[in-house]
C-alpha cells in the first residue's frame, strides 16, 4: 500500500504535470530571463506565461500585480513590513490570534521594536468580533493582517468584510492566503484587498515558490532591494523552474475548483461523519459550516495527538495534530487554546486535510481505523474508566502538582 | 515526526503494564491534563520485603510518555524501594536508548512519579519544585527557567557564562537569541544593561596527555580554587577530596549543598574542568544522591 495521505494543508505532491512543466527549465532553458540573448529571453516569457496563470487564479487585475517570492512566510513578511516602512508615523498593527507563526513571530518581533500589536481574540467557533475590529481601526495603524483560512481548523475569515472596513478607514489590509488559493474561488479585483500571500507547495506546486499579491497603487517597499527583478520589488534572480511550476499549478487549481468544492467536500464530509459516528467524546473544531473544503479537524477527548499520529502512521495514514508534544512546546496549539477548546480535547486534536487526489477507498479505510486506535489509547488513559471518562477526572485524577 | 529509538517506538506500541492495577499499596499521580502528560504510576509492594512485586501504569500522553512509562514499569519491578528511588530520569531514557531532547521531561515525569507513589505508600507528603519553561537550547534541552534561575543565582552577565554555566549555547549557538533575551531581562531587574560580547566557541583544547599527576592536579585545585569565591558569596564552599583517573570527587558544603544550584554549579566547574584539562572530566560531589541530580539535569 502506497499510504493514506491526509495531511494535504502541511504540505501536497507535486501534481506530475507540475513536474512535467518544470523539468525544461533545468536542463535546455536554463537562460537567465533577464538576459537579452534567446536563451533568456524564452525563459521570460515562460515566467511572464506564469505570472498571467496566478493572476487568473487569483482573480488579480493586473498581471504585474503578481511578485513571486521564495514562500508564504517571505510574502507575509514582505507584506507587513513594506506597510511599516510605507507609513513611519503609523505605529499601531492589527492581526488575530489565530494566525499562522509566520504572522504572530513577525508581530511578537514588532512589539518588541516599539510596535503596539492588537490580536483580534475569538469565540468557541473562532470567529472574531467585528465591533472590537471596528473599534480598533484608526489612522494610527498601519496594517492589517488576516489569514483567509485557518490551516488548522480550515475556518474562514470574513477577510473581504474586513477590507473593506479597513479601506474605508484609510488602513492596509494583508491576508496570508496560503491555505485558501487553489481551494476557494478568490477575485480580488473585485476586493478591496491591498495584499495576499500564497505559496506554491500547498496547491500542488514545489516548495520554495510562493507570491506575494499587490494591488496596483498600493505603497510598496521592498524587503529585498538589488537588481531590477519583478520590477524591483523583489530582487534576485528569478527561481523559474518553480514559477513555472507554480503557474501549471495555478492552472489546473482553477481547473479542479469546481472538484475541491464539490467531491473533496463529499469526502471529507462523509470521513467526519463517519468518524464521529464511531466515536464517542469526539467533537469537530471551528466553524463547521464555513470552512475550507478538504478540512476536517477532530477533537478526540482524553487522549493525546501525538500518540494517535504514530498509530495512524503505523496503519499508513497521515494526518497532524495541535497537541503540545508534536511541536516540541509544552503547550497545545495556540489555535485551539484560542477558541477556548478545554485541555482535555485540545490535546488531542487531529487534522485530516485531504486533496483532489484523495480517494473513497481511502477515506472507507481511515473511518474503519480510526475508533480502534482511538479505543486503544483511551484504554491507558488515567482519565478513562471502564466504559467512559471518568465522572470527575480532577478528582478521580489528583496528581501533585498541576 | 520525532526521531525515536526502536526502543521507544517497540514500548510505545506494544506498552507493558498498561492498565490499573486493582490490588496497589502505592500509587503516584503526576503531571495533568494541561501540560498534555499525566501519569499514574500503580505498585504492588511487599510490606515484609519493600520489594516492588508488580507495576502498572495508565498514561495520558504523547508516545514518548507512553513509552517512558512502560520503561519505569520494567524498570522498578522487583527493585527494593530504597533503590528504586534512586532511579533517575536519566535512567529511563537511556533505558529506551535515549530521548529527543524535547522530550526529557517525559522521564522526568516517570521518576516524579515513582518518588509520589513510594511516598504514597510510606504515609509521606510528596511536592516538587517542578517548573518547566520554554525549552531554549535544543542541542542541550535546556529551558527558559532553567537559564533564568542560573543567571539571576550565579551573577552572570554573559553568553560566555552561560554557556559555561548551563551548557546551554555552547554548541550550534542558533539559541543565543533566546539567551541574549533571558538575559536582557535578568540584567535590567538588577539595573544593569546586556553587552553582547564576542563568543568564542570551540575552543582551542589545551594538548592533552602531557600533563603529569601533580601537574593535573594542581591544575584542578586552579579551577575550583578560581570559582570558591563565588560559592562563598552563596555560603557555600567546594574542596577536592579525591582525583581517581577522570574522576574528580569534591565536597560541597553551605548554601549549595542538595540544592538545584548544586547541579548547576557543578555542571559549569565540570565544563572549566575539561576546557583546563582538555579531556574528559567527571565531577562527583562525594555525598551520596547528588550526583544523580548533577547528571539528570537535562
Ligand atoms: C496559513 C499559513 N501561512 C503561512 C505558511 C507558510 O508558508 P511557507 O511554508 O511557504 O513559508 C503556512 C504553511 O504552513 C500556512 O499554513
Ligand atoms: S540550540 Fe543551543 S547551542 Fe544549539
């Protein structure tokens, strides 16, 4: 057996037409597309070909509105601190406290420079409040930053709602898009979104390639500055295998939306379903009814994710987890702690994340293992009896110290 | 994914004494649901003997807490309680081949546990300092409370200290960030502000080999004679009691003698030791139990 991967919002494969697209670039247009002679300048327009693919995915007016960077963290980074350096006098940054690290180190960093952060807190659903965002926009901020989808739970952001209030209120707006393009419909001509990050290796692109989206007009400053690549914004010699890829990606994404929304929905629905039918004190995470539609994200009370992710991948299945053990910290994702999910459950989160290569076999296989190994493990917990929780797991578990 | 053993991934999937253990006298229950580890370590122990007879466990945790369970399980069964208490954490792991450093504190919590359950049956009170912060230093899985405490106890004011001190920084050094922001923060509380200087890593090992008895010797008694100053500022004291090849056994006696700082302090003369000598050096304070600390810190 190949193996179950469910774990698509960490990273994809490389659709092989992708690979097909790409491999030229290395081998007889290795031009560099700056260059006047031919063996640049095909290279070019293979970039430009790219640059016009992304701009159709994202529904972008202008094609030159497309920078390509290295990955999501660069456009993130790019992005926020072009509008710091665009507005010095601004010395106030609004996010949520649901970002991905690649926002929130950025932000922890800032306020450490002199930078006063507002994280937008949320409910049990993690939805945030309008009226504090409302509250917080004034022309003492200098940017906005707001993840379209939520890698971990998939929910969604009111992210077009949201530039608006902020465009109304003369404030930048950024979203960190990663794990939103190639799955959702995105126009942003139509939107009154400033800039959006997006990377390359979570639709079916290589790592190492991802965008940043500036919309025309918008002050810019560029994080890396030397020769006149993507017209100075980003400067360094193009990674055109990978444009190259990233545009094919682009394509077929658009191509396969209509599929994401449709079948790799049914799947997911029915592997969540079918899970939570099986297992009891099992409960979804986030806003079930607006969310990404190859995400499902599992909250298995009174067991720890780690321990499910090696039983999973003994059976061949990947997925990933929030809990604490898995990233190396002592505490449980800063997400669920977020949306207030209590201890006993967070720890035991567990994200399926599936793709349009995910098939009904697969997820027919993954809801006939899961209630085993999650059986198994609740049999070692100190927090299961017999037949169920504990009535009173503090008190029928009273350790020393807490 | 983590990089376990064989040993760790063989106890974590088929874990031995999992479950309760209807007929215990001693039971320890250690850790909580929101660190993500619990443990609740079960024993059966002959009052005639102190023998430990049986041993279950039943644990809310990652694998490698599974895993370390398991192992203490296997570990005490049999062992007089006077010796199992002095199994270490360190014993755990290596017991399963070793942990990633991220992980220590799941044998850290098995020995807490064995402590809280033998105490349980001897009608003791069991508490523990236990603090854990943010884990700094990878290379030497040392955390943020850890360094802290180091810095603010010893006066230290640099990375060099603290390297010397804690280990922490002295290898791939992409933690002196973190360090430098510890600190930063200890510095300021006692008015004084952080100075980066230059560290010198890997240094240049004195030639080993050459040294005679009397020269190791007196080279010893340099390095401990240098930090006694600081030891007596704390009350404490150190002084050479015995050189046995690569083993050096002091007597500490004061403020730091049984302490955490123990541990620390040794840790730090034992690296001074080394870089003087330029071999292998194993301090031992010469009071029994000590020296499992000195070497479990993780
Ligand atoms: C929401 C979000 N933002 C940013 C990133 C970082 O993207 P990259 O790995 O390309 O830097 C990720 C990837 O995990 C993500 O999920
Ligand atoms: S992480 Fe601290 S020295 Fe390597």
């Amino acid at each position: 057996m190949e193996g179950i991967y469910l774990d698509n919002n960490a990273t994809t494969r490389v659709d092989p037409a992708v690979v097909e697209a790409m491999l030229p670039y290395f081998t007889e247009q290795f031009g560099n597309p700056s260059s006047l002679h031919s063996f640049g300048n095909k290279v070019g327009l293979a970039v430009k070909k790219a640059r016009m693919q992304v701009q159709e995915l994202l529904g972008a007016e202008h094609e030159s509105e497309i920078i390509f960077t290295s990955c999501g963290t660069e456009s993130d980074s790019t992005a926020i601190l072009s509008a710091l350096k665009a507005n010095p006098e601004r010395r106030e940054i609004i996010t949520t406290v649901l970002e991905h690290p690649a926002i929130l180190s950025l932000y922890s960093q800032l306020e450490k420079e002199g930078y006063t952060a507002h994280y937008l807190k949320v409910d049990g659903k993690g939805r945030v409040d309008m009226d504090e965002y409302k509250r917080l926009l004034s022309d003492k901020v200098a940017v906005v930053s707001v993840m379209w989808a939520n890698n971990e739970t998939g929910s969604f952001f009111p992210v077009l709602e949201m530039a608006e209030l902020a465009n109304a209120a003369g404030v930048m707006f950024h979203t960190d898009a990663v794990q939103a393009v190639g799955k959702v419909p995105i126009d942003l001509k139509n939107s009154k979104i400033d800039m959006l990050s997006l990377s390359g290796h979570k639709l079916h692109a290589p790592k190492g390639i991802g965008v940043l989206y500036l919309k025309r007009g918008v002050r810019f400053r560029p994080l890396l500055r030397g020769g006149h690549q993507e017209r100075g914004r980003r400067a360094g010699t193009e990674n055109t295998a990978s444009i190259v890829a990233l545009g094919k990606a682009c394509e077929m994404a658009l191509a396969a939306m209509e599929h994401e929304n449709t079948e790799v929905r049914r799947l997911r629905d029915k592997l969540e379903a079918g899970i939570l039918a099986k297992v009891p004190h099992a409960f979804v995470t986030g806003d079930a009814s607006n969310r990404l539609p190859n995400t499902s994200n599992i909250a298995f009370e009174y067991i720890e994710g780690e321990a499910i992710l090696l039983l999973l991948n003994k059976f061949g299945i990947a997925a990933s987890s929030g809990s604490a053990c898995t990233s190396g910290s002592l505490e449980p994702s800063h997400v669920m702690r977020a949306m207030g999910i209590p201890y006993t459950a967070a720890h035991g989160t567990t994200r399926f994340s599936l793709s349009r290569y995910t098939t009904e076999e697969e997820i027919d296989r993954v809801i006939q293992v899961v209630p085993e190994i999650v059986a198994q493990l609740r049999k070692l917990s100190p927090y299961w009896g017999e037949n169920g929780p504990s009535a009173e797991p503090e008190k029928d578990f009273a350790p020393v110290y807490a | 994914m983590w990089d376990y053993s064989d040993k760790v991934k063989e106890h974590f999937f088929q874990p031995r004494n999992a479950g309760p253990l209807a007929d215990a006298n001693a039971v320890g229950d250690v850790g909580s649901i929101s660190c993500g580890d619990a443990l609740r370590l079960m024993l059966k122990v002959d009052p005639e003997t102190e023998t430990i007879e049986e041993a279950h466990f039943q644990t809310f945790g990652c694998g490698s807490a599974i895993a370390s369970s398991s192992a203490l399980t296997e570990i005490v069964k049999g062992m007089k309680l006077d010796d199992a208490l002095k199994v270490s954490n360190q014993d755990i792991a290596d017991y399963l081949d070793g942990l990633p450093p991220e992980k220590m504190h799941c044998s850290v919590m098995g020995r807490e546990a064995l402590q809280a359950a033998i105490a349980n049956y001897r009608g003791e009170e069991w508490s523990d300092d236990h603090e854990e912060g943010a884990l700094i230093c990878k290379c030497f899985a040392i955390d943020a409370v850890l360094i802290e405490d180091t810095v603010r106890a010893n006066n230290l004011s640099t990375m060099e200290d603290v390297i010397n001190y804690t280990k922490a920084g002295g290898g791939c050094a992409s933690c002196h960030e973190g360090i430098e922001e510890i600190l930063a923060k200890v510095l300021a509380e006692r008015g004084e502000t952080f100075k980066a200087v230059p560290v010198k890593l890997d240094k240049e090992a004195p030639k080993p080999g050459k040294l005679t008895n009397l020269e190791r010797i007196r080279r010893i008694e340099a390095v401990l004679e240098s930090v006694r100053p600081q030891l007596q500022r704390d009350h404490g004291d150190i002084e050479l009691v015995d050189v046995d090849g690569k083993t050096v056994y002091v007597s500490m006696t004061g403020a730091c003698a049984g302490c955490q700082m123990e541990a620390l302090t040794l840790q730090g003369i034992q690296t001074k030791l080394m870089e003087e000598l330029g071999e292998l050096i194993k301090l031992v304070p010469t009071r029994a139990g000590s020296l499992a600390r000195a070497t479990s810190q993780p």
